[in-house]
C-alpha cells in the first residue's frame, strides 16, 4: 500500500456565518464566510501563494480549545507550510479561529535554535533551516487551557537524524515555547531537547493528547511516535513531568545532564515495559520484527485517565508472524515496575495480551491467530492501516471508550473501505452493523458530544458523517473540494469533544453546540490550499401560528439540521426589526426537518405580530423567512344596557298636591342623555289606562354621576291627584349614551 514514511495529517476545518433568508444553500460552510484559505498571513510567513504540504501522512492537525477555563472552545489549527523562497524549508504554523477569521498563534519561539533571530515569526520549528512536518496539536494544561503542539524535523545537531520536538504556547508570552530534557550527544550552541528515544535515530509521525491518569483537572501532553531503532520502526509514548520540573533525576531517555533544569519546565518520560529486541527499550510494537507506524493517541474511562494509543503494522515478518498490514490498540494499565509506571496491553477484537519482553513479546505475538484476534481488521488477511482513535461515548453520562477508525482493502485507494470499531466489554466490536461504512482511505474522527463524527477521502474529495446508534451511520452533505489529496487526512474536531470539562461529551464547555468542524486540502501539489468548513443547518422555514388570543399565541417551524446539533428560537415583533426573541432550543443531529415551537406573551391585540425562525451553529447564524399572524382584537365594551338608579324623594301624596313637583334622584354611569316621565293607571270609561301625571323633561350628564331631578305635575295630574287619598305612580328614565346605546329604568313609589 503506501510508503513507510507516511506523516500524521489533519482535516480542513468547516464552519459558517450569517445567511439570511432566500441565500443559496449549502451543506457546510467555510471558516471564514468569504472561503479565505486558513494558510494565510504573509507578514507571519505564511505566503497564501505558497502551497501546504501535501506529503503523507499528515499536513495539518486541528482541534476545539480554550485560553480561558469555561470558555466556548474555538478551532486550532496547526500545519506544515511549504516555502518556496527565503530558504525553501516547510515551517509548521498554528492559527485559531476567533472572532470571524484566522489568526497566527505566535510570534516567535523560546527555547529552539531559531528563536533569536527568526525568519519566519510564526513559525514553530526549532530550526527553521530545516522542514517541519508532520504536525499534531491537543489542549492540556490546568483547565485545559494550553494548546501543545508536536513534530519532526532533522537536526543538525544530531547529524541530521529526524528528531521529535514538542512545544507549548504561552498566552502571556504570545510565544511556543519547547519542552523536554537537553539531550547528549549533540553539538552546536543550542541545546536539543528531542523526545526521540535514540536522537541517533529517525523519530517521524507524532502524535499528541492531553490527559491524566492521576488529575483529571490537569491534563498533561502524551506523545507517541515511530522511531527506526536500529533496524524495524517501533512505537513508542512518553508523558510529562512537569510543569516546574527542576531536574530530570530518573527520567528515560537520559538527559545529557539529569540533575540540571529541564527546557521550558519539563521532562519527558517513557511509558511501557522495555521489549524491543536490540537496544531494549519500551516498544508498543505487537510484531517487533516488522515496522510499526502512524500512531494516534486518545484517553478514554471515566475521567478520561486511559490513554489508548493505535498504530499499525507493515512490512514482513521475521518472528513467523502475519506480513499483511493489521491496525492495532493498546491502554495504558498501571504497573509499578514498568517505565513511566505503566505497561501496555493490546486490545482486538477477539483477544488481548499484554506487551511484554517475554518469548514474542507477549500473548499476541504468540502465533498469527493469536496476532490476528489482537488486530483490529475485519478481515486478518487483508491489509488495514492508517488508523486514528478517539474518545467518546453515544450513552451521556458513560464512561468514555476508544472509538478508531481506519481503512482497509487491497493496493487501489479507491478500493479500500473505511472501518469503524469500539471497545464494547472489553473487545473492540466493528460499528456500522460490523460493515464498513464508506468507500475511501484517510479516514479521521472526532466526537460532537455523544455523537461520533468521520471524515475520509474518495475520488479527490473529502467526506463526512455521523452514527445515529453504533449500528447506523449516514453520510452527510458533501463531498468538498474539486481536487482533494489522498495522502493527507482532513482532520476534524468540535468544540464539545470529550473531556472532563465537557462532562465527557454530555455538556459542552461554555455552553457550545459542539457544531463539528474540518479542514481539507484542496488543490495539486504547486497549489494546495489549507480551507476550512463547518456542519450549518438548512435554512429554518416558518410555520403557521396557532392558539392565536389577544395577547398570545404560539409560533411554529421546521429545520433541517444536517447532521449536526442546532441552537433555535425566533425572533418576534410588531415590525421586520423584530427586537424580541423566545428562548433558545437545541435540536440534536439529525438529517431530517425537525420541528419546534415556541410561546410568544405579551403582545398587543388586534396587532399584526411579524416572527421568523432562527437557526445558530457555534459559528453564525441561518434566518428563514418572515411570516405574519394577527393577534384577536378585544369585545366591544357592553353599551347596550347604561346603569341607571332611580330614587324617589318626595314621600307623601299631600306634599306633592301642595308643591305640585316630584323629587328623585337619577344615577348613571357614563355620560348619556336622560328622558323622564311619571305616570299611574286607573280606570277610565271602564278601561285600565296609563296616565301621565307630569310634564316631559329631559336631563344630560357629562359623565358618570347622581342628579336630584324634579318634575312638575301637569294640568292632568293635578286635576287626578284631587280626589286620591292614595297613589301608585311609576317613574321611567330612558337613558341614551353617547353611542346610542338605550336603556329604561322604572321606579315605583306608593304615596298617602
């Protein structure tokens, strides 16, 4: 299949801004929004005319991280850059993704043989003389708040053997700073500190994870490697002591001299028994015969205290074993009498042993089945490579477990199949239903959360999807690019991968979405840009209203968010500005529209209410359209029936025949006209009639309140009132409003 010397590369980074409603579509989108290539800042040497290195195994590495403790993680980048003037030497470069756009991270370094005098003021290499390559970057650190970086470069110091460098960046100082033991052996003013087992040998293809066995709050950089040690390349991992090591007293590989203080605060310990065949040092290798390459390290449990490291195997055997490449994985297990205080046991999907200096090197080298149940292949006679692990679980609030992908199949690329297995009781189980789940090579991984996420490569394009359940996977939209290299992965990582500080997945640090991101490389090798992208939902589509009132009613829509979690609410208000918004929802990863509604109060009534759906990534914003609805406009206020009161005042019929008037008192509530009558029935030439008694008279109020009124008797009611002893007469108010709303209110009143 490929070369020996293939480098760790990384994916492009996806991610959007704002598109609003009727914009064209598209399934991811660009970091930045204007699709700026991520290789680009002149003045820190970074010539976006200059392409990124295309060489495999990697180019470029990313991942979601923090300065800050509790802060949304944003992505960092790291890549090697081809320099085609001023020495012509690859320099690897680090760029964050903050507020909209790229920024170099770094002006100069502490500590490498460049530091004084750079050529490059972004660049990380030690010697910038030489090509920087194959970069790695993870977050450790207090908090997790330190972004570690690591590669190879040859150093002149040590007869231009290639040397594995690691370097942290220091936010105060805005400067790498490297790390590590000064070595023996080298010549030159500056002095080297190389992580390489032997600096007499070529160390290429780290890789590095932040994490503890110990702290969970304080993770620490581990970094694994392939290195040729005399004879077959083996896999090797050291951890950190530090930070404020003041000696390296103990420490393997030995420093030139142990009592004296280390470079930048740290030292760098081996981890694992020592088993490789001559010199004796602590390989991970399964086969010790034949060359382990392109590790990846992740940790995994509860905590994340498991480091798990993954590589694979090529070339012939010479200890009777398998020659097909095998993809393989061990953890770390506690060991007092190990180097670094752990040793190694590898994991397949049938059997497992430990890595040890006994005959073969331990169980799993102790024939080709017993090699082939330690591998990870579906199939142990075909040849599988290019592996990458990941930490996560689908089930919130589980403990973590490795998570690797890989590629497998025959000579072709475009034959070869991606694989996806995951430690499940103590074996790694095939997901995807125990299928493969794509066409494709360069395949890399990542967790959103409680969701896994992949990338690969097929055809000169780069490819991404999620599992929906460890058995179901589903491409996602895409493919990107128009001429995607093959040799180098597009790495991917989130904000919300699982750490501690995310609860492992189950809550994202600073209350990020944990939208997914990528970079890719697109272009051949004179032209190759860095880009990167990010999952964007499709654009929210408004629904009606419902349960319409006076004052309330309730909104609805769909959104599709293709693949990846979406924060949504919408915005409301009397006019297209809006000005108000309903809390924020998050809708899972899904590929199908997914509806939401929401409650809006305290509207106006018989107001025409505009709203519209909204849709937001960890990186922009998707609006749908305006849409309208009324809100119901209050009763008419009842006018129909006015209050009216009446009282009669005068008692007594000898006082009405003396005065000839009638009091009472008339109340009403609202400004109206009132028309008063009094009247009394007798008989009549045998006939029961109505009799008036006194004059017709009129009244107004200007508002609501009592009058005291009088009527005079007519000529009629005098002449009637003359021969009476008693009398029962009945007052009328009919009362009109101002909206010519009538009502009429009797009164009696029995007088003697």
């Amino acid at each position: 299949m490929r070369g020996l010397t293939k480098r760790r590369t990384a994916l492009a980074v996806m991610v959007f801004l704002l598109i609003g409603a009727g914009s064209a579509w598209a399934a991811f989108q660009s970091l930045p929004s204007d699709g700026t290539q991520v290789n680009s800042d002149a003045a820190a040497g970074i010539n976006p005319a200059d392409p990124v290195s295309l060489e495999d195994p990697a180019n470029a590495d990313v991942v979601g991280g923090a300065l800050t403790a509790g802060k949304v993680p944003v992505p960092w980048a790291i890549f090697r850059q081809t320099e085609t003037t001023q020495g012509k030497h690859d320099q690897v470069f680090v760029r964050a993704f903050k507020q909209g756009a790229w920024s170099t991270e770094g002006n100069g370094t502490v500590g490498g043989a460049s530091s004084a005098s750079p050529l490059f003021s972004g660049s990380l290499n030690f010697d910038q003389g030489q090509d920087g390559e194959a970069p790695s970057i993870d977050f450790a650190g207090s908090g997790r708040t330190v972004p570690w970086a690591t590669w190879y470069e040859s150093t002149t110091a040590f007869s231009n053997d290639r040397q594995v460098f690691a370097s942290r960046f220091d936010s105060t100082q805005g400067k790498w700073i490297f790390a590590g033991q000064i070595r023996p052996g080298s010549s030159g003013p500056t002095p080297v500190p190389s992580l390489n087992i032997h600096t007499d040998q070529d160390a290429v293809n780290p890789a590095v994870a932040g994490g503890s066995a110990a702290d969970p709050t304080k993770p620490g950089p581990w970094i694994t490697w392939q290195e040729s040690h005399a004879g077959p390349q083996q896999i090797f991992v050291v951890k950190p002591i530090g930070p404020g090591a003041t000696d390296c007293n103990g420490v393997k590989p030995a420093a030139a001299n142990p009592a004296a203080a280390p470079i930048g605060g740290f030292c760098w310990q081996q981890v694992g028994i020592e088993r490789s065949l001559s010199p004796v040092d602590p390989s991970l290798n399964v086969d010790r015969t034949r060359d382990g390459v392109e590790p990846d390290i992740a940790f995994t449990g509860a905590n994340d205290a498991v480091p798990w490291v993954v590589w694979y195997e090529q070339n012939n055997s010479t200890d009777s074993l398998r020659n097909n490449e095998m993809v393989f994985a061990a953890k770390a297990v506690a060991s007092s009498t190990a180097d670094g205080g752990f040793n190694w046991t590898a994991v397949g999907r049938t059997g497992q042993g430990v890595l040890d200096n006994s005959s073969h090197g331990g169980q799993c080298g102790a024939s080709k089945d017993a090699e082939a149940a330690c591998s990870l292949n579906a199939s142990p006679d075909a040849d599988a490579e290019d592996p990458q692990v990941a930490a996560g679980t689908m089930t919130p609030g589980a403990a973590t477990v490795p998570w690797v992908v890989w590629d497998e199949g025959t000579a072709s690329p475009n034959d070869n199949s991606v694989f996806v297995a995951r430690l499940v009781s103590g074996q790694f189980v095939i997901a995807g239903g125990g299928n493969a789940i794509a066409k494709g090579d360069r395949a890399a991984i990542t967790f959103s959360g409680n969701t896994p996420y992949v990338t690969w490569h097929h055809d000169g394009r780069a490819l991404s999807g999620h599992f929906v359940t460890p058995d179901e996977f589903v491409t996602d939209n895409g493919p990107v690019g128009t001429s995607v290299s093959d040799a180098v992965r597009a790495p991917i990582s989130s904000a919300c991968i699982a750490t501690p500080f995310n609860q492992d997945g189950a809550s994202c640090q600073g209350g990020a979405l944990g939208t997914p991101f990528f970079l890719f490389s697109d272009g051949d090798v004179a032209h190759a840009k860095l880009l990167a992208d990010a999952y964007q939902p499709d654009v929210p589509v408004a629904g009606g209203a419902s349960a319409v009132t006076t004052s309330s009613a309730t909104v609805a829509a769909t959104v599709n968010p293709e693949g990846a979690p979406v924060s949504v609410h919408f915005d409301f208000g009397t006019t297209a500005a809006y000005g108000q918004s309903t809390p924020a929802q998050t809708i899972g990863a899904t590929k199908s529209p997914a509806p939401f509604t929401a409650a809006l109060q305290g509207l106006a009534a018989g107001t025409t209410i505009h709203y519209r759906p909204v849709a937001a990534t960890d990186f922009g914003t998707v609006v749908g359209a305006d849409a309208v609805f009324k809100t119901s406009s209050p009763p008419p206020a009842d006018h129909t029936r006015p209050t009216v009161h009446l009282a009669v005042a005068t008692t007594s019929l000898k006082t009405l025949r003396s005065t000839g008037k009638l009091a009472f008192t008339l109340r009403v509530n609202e400004a109206s006209r009132a028309s008063l009558t009094c009247t009394t029935t007798r008989v009549v030439k045998h006939k029961r009639r109505t009799v008036s008694l006194c004059k017709h008279t009129s009244v107004s109020f200007a508002a609501a309140g009592t009058k005291t009124i009088t009527l005079k008797l007519s000529k009629t009611g005098k002449r009637t009132l003359r021969h009476l002893h008693s009398l029962k007469l009945t007052i009328t108010a009919k009362v009109t409003d101002t909206a010519h709303n009538t009502t009429t209110q009797h009164a009696t009143a029995h007088l003697r």
